[in-house]
C-alpha cells in the first residue's frame, strides 16, 4: 500500500489507509485532503493497485478527483488490472469527472480498455466526444 515499501506497515498505519481509502470512496473531501495536506500520498495505492483517485472517479466524487489532482496525483496511474481512473469515470459515465481527469493531464488511450475504448464499447457518444477533443 505504500508506493515501493517492502517493509510490512504497522496495523496502526494499515488502520489509517483503510480510513483513507473509504474517504476517497465516500467522497469525504475535506476529510481525505486533509490527511493528504498532513503528508498522505495523493498517489497512494491500495492491494489491487487502485489509487485514491481512481477510487474517487469511480465512485463519482468530482470533488475529490480534483482535489488530489491539484495536490500532485497521478491522472493516468494505472491500477494492477491495467485500468486507468478516466476509464473507470468513463465506465461509471461521469462527464464532470472525465472533464477534470482530462483537465488534469490524463491520457484518454491509457490502460486497457482505454477510456476511449470504453465509451465506444458503451456507446456513450458524448463521453466519446469529450475523449476526442
């Protein structure tokens, strides 16, 4: 959960990024940005590779995308299935949030399946429309 850490964190630290993780989920944004301001990792990763951003995205949470972004987080960290935030935003079709993540410097061809790919598999001409600018 760290981002090369081979040491084992300690229960009282794994505690600490559960809570965060489900801040970026719930959409708690001052909560989460909080933690981040006090020296959390906007790029923190969880077990599957999902970072907070990617879980904001997907859960919907405008908000918090772009709070991590403008705290340094990473728009095209892919997660260990290859998946990348704007596609899941794409996936979840949530155009205020694909409008941030593409604002934030994130690559529309990224992962697999892209998040062009993905609008195309959905048919979701406008999230497809926002992709190709």
């Amino acid at each position: 959960m760290t981002e090369a850490d081979d040491a084992a964190p300690s229960p009282e630290l794994q505690d600490l990024w559960n809570r965060v993780f489900g801040f970026a989920r719930t959409g708690e944004t001052e909560t989460l940005l909080a933690y981040v301001d006090a020296g959390i990792s906007a790029n923190l990763t969880n077990h599957k590779g999902d970072s907070l951003v990617m879980l904001a995205a997907y859960y919907g949470h405008r908000d918090v995308v772009a709070g991590l972004l403008e705290r340094g987080a990473d728009p095209n960290r892919l997660n260990d299935r290859n998946q990348s935030p704007l596609a899941g935003a794409v996936f979840k079709s949530e155009p205020e949030i694909v409008r941030v993540l593409l604002d934030g410097g994130a690559d529309a061809t990224a992962g697999t399946p892209s998040a062009v790919d993905t609008a195309r598999m959905f048919g979701n001409t406008e999230l497809l429309a926002l992709l190709e600018r």
